[in-house]
C-alpha cells in the first residue's frame, strides 16, 4: 500500500512539473551581497539557487552582440570585444526577493554553445558558474574566481584584443607568422609597405574545437580561443534569420607581453640596391615606367596577385633604401581609380606625378615624397595595359 502511494505521489509530482507552461512562475530571485565583475568591470548580478546570476542582455553594455530569433525561439550571446560601456554597479544586500523565474522555452546559444539560463520578466540570465568554469577556462571561452573575504565573483571572459597588437606593430613594422600555438615574430625587409591590417598570418593550424596558450620563444603572450559564430539577416517581416554557422579563430593577447616581445624583434634595413633588385625582379613587378636620380628612384607598374589578376604600386625608393607605395595613401584620398584604371602622367622636369580619377587627382612630389590631393584635371595620362 505505501509503495502504491508512492508511486501514486511521485507520478502526481511529475505531471505537474511535466504541465509547466511558458509564462508560469518556476522559482524565485534574490538580491545578493556579492559583487560581481566581467573582465574587471562590475555588473548587476542576482542569487538564484546559490549561483551568482546575471542578465545576458546587459552584457551589450561590456560589448557582447545579442540577436534574437523569435521564429526560432533562441537568443544568440556573441562575446568577442569589450567596450567596458556599462553604469557604475555597487555591491548590494542579500536576501531580498526582487523577482520571479518564468518557464520559457528560449533556448541561448552563448559563442555558439547551448547555455542554461532563465527567464527573469522578459529577459535571460545565466550563472557566472555555468558560464565559466572555477579558475580555468570552460568551452565558452570564460573562467570564474571566487574570493570569499572580499564576497566578489571575477568572471574573465577572453576577447579578441588584436586591435591593439596591431596599431603597435604597424609602427614597428613587424611580422607575425602564427602555426598552432606558436607565433613567430620578424621583421622581413620586403613586406607590402603600409599593409599590416592583421598581424600576421594564420595557416589553418589551429584546433577549432580548443582553447590553449599561445607562444612566443617559449614565454605565452596569449590564449586562442574559438568563436562558433552564426550569420543572420532580416526578413520583409523585419524577423532576424539564423542562417549558417562560421568557426573562427582569435588570440586574446597579454598585451604587455607580446609588446614586450615585439621590442626585441631586431629590425634590419635593405639597402637601395636591394629594394631595387627585388622590384625590378619580373615575377614581382613589371615596371611600366620610371625615374632615375641620385636621391630616389620612383617605379610604377604591375605585378602578378594570382592566376589571372593584377595589382598595381606606385613605389619611390630613397637612396638610403627607405621605400614607399602610394597605393594605399592614394585610396585614403579617395583616388580609388588611379591605379584601377590605370591612368598617371608623370612630369620628369617638376618631378611630379599626377593619378587621376573620375573626379579627384592627387599629386606626387618626388622630390619630397608628399602625396596631396590636387584639383581636378583633365584626364590625359599614361593608361598602363589591363
């Protein structure tokens, strides 16, 4: 008799739990005493069930990207920047009810990784426990310190802070080659003068799938971590569109480490012959036209970007081997058709040389070096071949 009543009570349990339906209250929410902080920032954090919980959608304000699809009931977590935008947050009391939980059949996919979270009056939280793992870093790409003297929860979220390496070694003018969990820095006389948008080169030797300290000369400047990162649009409707998912990889970088690595990076510096040889070379570059001097030589031409495409420099090398192409400073000067279309006239006795766009001219002085935008002119220069 007592084993049929409890069985009798446990199915009475399970079907009320089994008839839970969006909107019904599920539990409770509790101020708490503990402060909490994302990468260093402090963030509004409540107790439910002894977890430190906070919202996902505040987390906009410390640069997580948040999409929701309400056709496919799923919000989508993309934490890769921090911008540290959030209010001043103070510690609180605990104890105090300050809300409900709420069935919800909301799924959060959080760096494209389903998340436990609950539905708090419209909007969704997740634990700072289930987010990050205990001083190691969990498949979210997040790790968590607890200290009980200071009643503080530090939720360390890595990001992409790439930005900051780059404007360094822009200066520097150095290279990065990444393989794996090595980075090799250098500083190579020949690299596409003014190009350094990413530092450096990855070769596809990354695991996708795991999140590990990177090197260099054996000291870690890093940790790379991956990103399960899924594309989406609007409708007519005005309704966002999950549409494929894309794996990338990024490195969240010590930054007075790797700086410091970048310092002891011996940069060396071709010689005017040297510049010279490796630009007159055919498979490198084909020189269309040219000026001679004893200060500087200046090349314009072409040279082979792949199987069945151009690119075009306009270089002027210095007789102490500093060398320079305009490309680059030309776009940023909106003459974006000058080398495009091909279209220059060079003025041996002045020394100068004029690209030419639809609407806008630019004018080179080779004496100098000095590119500046010029008024427009008519178009009758060189046009170098397709």
């Amino acid at each position: 008799m007592k084993k049929f009543l409890f069985i009798t009570a446990f199915c009475f349990l399970f079907a009320l739990s089994c008839s839970a339906k969006n909107g019904d209250i599920t539990g409770t929410i509790y101020s708490s005493d503990i402060l909490a902080t994302i990468n260093g920032t402090p963030v509004e954090s409540f107790n439910i069930g002894g977890k430190t919980v906070i919202i996902l959608e505040d987390l906009q304000k410390n640069g997580a990207t948040i999409r929701y699809s309400d056709s496919l009931r799923t919000l989508l977590v993309d934490f890769l920047y921090i911008n540290n935008m959030s209010e001043p947050v103070t510690r609180g009391t605990s104890g105090k009810v300050t809300g409900n939980i709420y069935e919800s059949d909301i799924k959060t996919l959080y760096n494209g990784i389903p998340l436990h979270t609950f539905s708090l009056n419209g909007k969704m939280a997740a634990a700072i426990e289930d987010i990050g793992n205990n001083n190691d870093f969990s498949n979210y790409g997040a790790k968590f310190v607890w200290d009980g003297t200071t009643r503080t929860i530090a939720l360390t979220i890595l990001v992409d802070n790439s930005k900051e390496v780059v404007s360094f070694v822009e200066q520097k003018k150095i290279f990065a080659t990444i393989h794996n969990d090595t980075i090799k820095l250098e500083s190579p006389h020949f690299v596409d003068s003014g190009y350094y948008a990413t530092f450096g080169t990855y070769d596809d030797g990354f695991d996708k799938n795991r999140i590990y300290p990177v090197y260099v000369n054996g000291e870690q400047v890093g940790i790379h971590f991956p990103i399960h990162y899924t594309s989406s649009h609007q409708d007519e409707n005005g309704m966002i569109v999950f549409e494929n998912t894309f794996n990338y990889d990024y490195i969240c970088y010590d930054l007075p480490k790797i700086i410091e690595q970048c310092e002891n990076v011996v940069v060396t510096k071709p010689t005017y012959q040297e510049v010279l040889d490796y630009y007159n070379m055919d498979c490198v570059f084909n020189a269309k036209d040219t000026v001679y001097t004893n200060e500087y030589t200046f090349l314009i031409g072409w040279y082979q970007s792949g199987k069945s495409s151009h690119s075009y420099r306009a270089i002027r090398i210095c007789a102490n081997g500093d060398y320079h192409d305009y490309v680059k400073d030309l776009n940023n000067l909106g003459v974006y058709n000058s080398l495009y279309n091909h279209t220059f006239q060079i003025d041996k006795v002045n020394q100068t040389v004029t690209f030419s766009s639809a609407n806008k001219t630019a004018t080179l002085d080779l004496k100098t070096g000095v590119l500046q935008e010029s008024p427009p002119t008519a178009d009758t220069g060189a046009v170098l071949p397709s």
